[in-house]
C-alpha cells in the first residue's frame, strides 16, 4: 500500500514498519543469515545478537531477560498462556476466568479447553468496556488455575484496572496473564508493577515487523512448553529463532518507548474527530471512554448505517479504517466487544474505529470530519431502518 496516498487510520489492526527497524533487519536475511544455534565462525553472532534483542526488551518493560520468550506474535502468547497454564495446573484445577471482550486469541483457546472439560468463567464488564476486579474476586475458585484478562481492547481502546487485578490473583495464588499486545509501545508498561505472571505483546503493533512478538513469563510460573522439539527459548518454545524478526523488534520496542509522549498529541487528535464528527453527525455514540482509552483511539456507533458501507466510502476517500476488529473481517457476526458493553446487536453493525498514529497530522483529521458526515448522510439516505422524523432526538435503547 501506497501510505503516502492514503490516509491510514487503523493502527490497532497493525502498522507499517519503522524504516530504522527494517534497515536494522536486513543485514539478518542474507548477510548474517545463519542460525544462531551454529557453533562455526559466521553463526556465532547471532546469538549474542538474539540474547541483546531479549535484554532490550526487559530493559523497556522492566522484566529480567529471562522472562522474555520469543514467539510468533500476539495470537501464539495468548494461545501458550491459556492452553499452557491449563495444562500445567490440571491437578490443581480446571477452571479458567476470562473476560467478554477479550481478542480471539485468548477467547477461542478458552473454548477449545472447554469442550475438553475445562470450565470456562467470561466475566462481564461495564458499558465503557470495564472489568470489575471485584468481580474477578467473586469469580475465583478453589480449582480457579488463571485469570485471563486484557490490558487494552483492541475494538474500543478501554484500559483495564490490571495492577488492581493482580493483587487480587496474587493474594489468591492464581496465574495472572494479561494480554497486552495493544499496550506495550503504546503507553507505558511496567510489567512488574502490574503485577502480572504473564504478558503477551505483538512487533507489528508498535511498529515492528509480522509475525514476531514475545510473551512476558514470571520467574516461577507453571506453564506447560509450547512448542516441543529443539531447545531453543530455554527448552519451553522450540523452534528456529526467527532473527531477522527478533532484531527488528527489539529496535522497534526501543524507538517506540523513545516516542511514548507522542501518546498526547494521539489523544487530542482523537478528541478532536470526535468533536468534529459529532458536531455534524446526529444519532451518533461513542464507544471509547474519554479520559480512559488508548491514545489516538475513537470507535463509534452510527445509527441506522452499516460499518462495512462507511469503511468502503471513507476507503473511497482515501481513508482507511476498521468496521471492527481487523481479525475477523469477512464475519458478518456484530462485535463481540460492542454486544458485551450492551449494544443491541442491529446497532453494533453501525461501528466504525479510527485509530490514529505516528503519521497522522491535524490535516488528516480536518479531512476525515470533512468527508465523513457527507458519506454518513448519503447512506442513511439509503437507509431502509433510519428514520429521524419520527425521533425525538436520543437514542431509542438504554446505553
Ligand atoms: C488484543 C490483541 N490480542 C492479540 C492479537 C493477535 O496478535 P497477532 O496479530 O500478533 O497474532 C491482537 C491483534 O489484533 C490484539 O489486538
């Protein structure tokens, strides 16, 4: 994709790599392509270089490098903590507390241990997308073995109280594991402060490469090896390191922890759509709490037009966004997430997410509150369910 043609604002999908990180990545293809596990000459290297990508990494979410484990991104974190710790603790118990808007990854493993008899608790949350810890208290059990619970939302940006999570897993003796592949180069994150036994974080998210990320485990934590095969990660997650992908992260951890306060200038050029779109749009909610969402991040309700119809005429206008979670693009299923925070299902369709980054500019804002009102007005035209004359103004369901 041409970015410099287009108005990308759909960074909690994923983001284009960092120039310095691909510059730092490429002498790891051909030149210094060897396995790291080598012991001649020319592979020596690189695993001094893998074990420096692992230290810069701890180094920026406070963890000892030992606790950083080199996987294949966010999905394959989230997978190795639920299915991991589940079958390490079989003894102790099978029950498992996760949340309603979790990503997939967590979500989609739970069920699967679920038809294997495991017993699965998905917690609620409010309508700003909240978890409540003292629910997560309530649910606990004797034979509870993890707490599963996000960091951020990837569909609506809420931040989650996890450091208050924790103290309650801990005080219990539960594994704690957050995902936080939409925090971690985005806002700071102290992993020992949250307090969590385990952490999952995605490269592409913080501008890094594909198909690499790491999971955070605490010294001490049970959980079951991931991959079997050679020894590589300690022995608990084999498989031939993909150095190229490790080294661009690692720049990419280190450049995004050095513009963390660029978070700011993200806020307010949300806010300001926000109150450029909602000055012109009637009928229009939004779903990221203000004062408590990830910076740069807006999803709205738009009453009465489809999310898919917005995101193909903004796409006609240069702009790229999301009707949802990028993940699950092509299901015509309403959010998961919407429907959790108590959105009827015919008004969850209406979603659209913008979620503002590095390269977008007050510019690209003025133009999306330009052409978006235009192309929500022409829809709702079409519309065979809006209908503002027989309104009184308000929405006609409890939020
Ligand atoms: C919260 C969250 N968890 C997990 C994932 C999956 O990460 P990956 O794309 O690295 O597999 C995503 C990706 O969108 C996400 O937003």
């Amino acid at each position: 994709m041409d970015t410099r043609k287009t108005i990308y604002m759909d960074h909690a999908a994923t983001a284009a790599t960092d120039p310095e990180v691909v510059e730092a990545m490429l002498p790891y293809f051909a030149e210094k392509f060897t396995n790291p596990a080598t012991l001649y000459t020319p592979g020596r290297g690189n695993d001094e270089v893998i074990e420096a990508a692992r230290e810069t990494i701890a180094k920026v979410i406070k963890a000892d490098p030992g606790e950083i484990y080199f996987t294949s991104g966010g999905t394959e974190s989230d997978n190795w903590a639920v299915k991991g710790v589940a079958l390490a603790s079989e003894k102790k118990g099978r029950h498992i507390i996760t949340s309603a808007i979790e990503h997939h990854a967590v979500l989609e493993p739970c069920e699967f241990l679920k038809k294997r008899g495991w017993d699965i608790t998905v917690l609620g949350v409010s309508d700003t997308g909240l978890v409540d810890p003292a629910d997560v208290e309530k649910a606990i059990r004797n034979d509870t073995v993890l707490v599963s619970v996000m960091h951020a939302n990837n569909e609506i940006g809420t931040i989650e109280p996890i450091a208050d999570i924790a103290k309650i897993t801990r005080a219990k003796g539960v594994i704690f594991h957050c995902d936080a592949v939409q925090t971690i180069g985005k806002i700071p994150v102290d992993i020992k402060a949250l307090g969590v036994d385990m952490a999952s974080a995605s490269a592409h998210k913080f501008y890094g490469p594909k198909g690499v990320g790491f999971a955070y485990i605490r010294k001490g934590t049970r959980v079951e090896t991931f991959n079997h095969g050679g020894g590589q990660e300690a022995g608990r997650r084999a498989g031939t390191h993909n150095v190229p992908g490790i080294v661009g992260m690692a720049k990419a951890i280190e450049l995004a922890d050095a513009r963390l306060g660029d978070g700011a200038r993200l806020t307010s050029l949300a806010e300001m759509l926000w109150k450029g779109l909602v000055n012109s749009i009637p009928d229009m909610l939004r779903n990221s709490p203000q004062g408590n969402s990830l910076p740069g991040f807006l999803n709205i309700v738009v009453e009465g037009v489809e999310g898919e119809a917005m995101l193909l005429r903004l796409d006609g206008k240069g702009v790229c966004v999301s009707s949802g979670s990028a993940c699950t693009t092509g299901s015509l299923e309403p959010s998961h997430v919407l429907l959790a925070i108590g959105l009827p299902a015919e008004v969850a369709h209406g979603s659209v997410r913008f979620t503002l980054g590095r390269e977008n500019t007050e510019e690209d804002v003025k133009h999306v509150i330009k052409e978006f009102p235009k192309i929500v007005a022409v829809l709702r035209q079409m519309s065979p369910t809006y209908k503002p004359d027989c309104r009184k103004g308000g929405l006609p369901y409890a939020i």
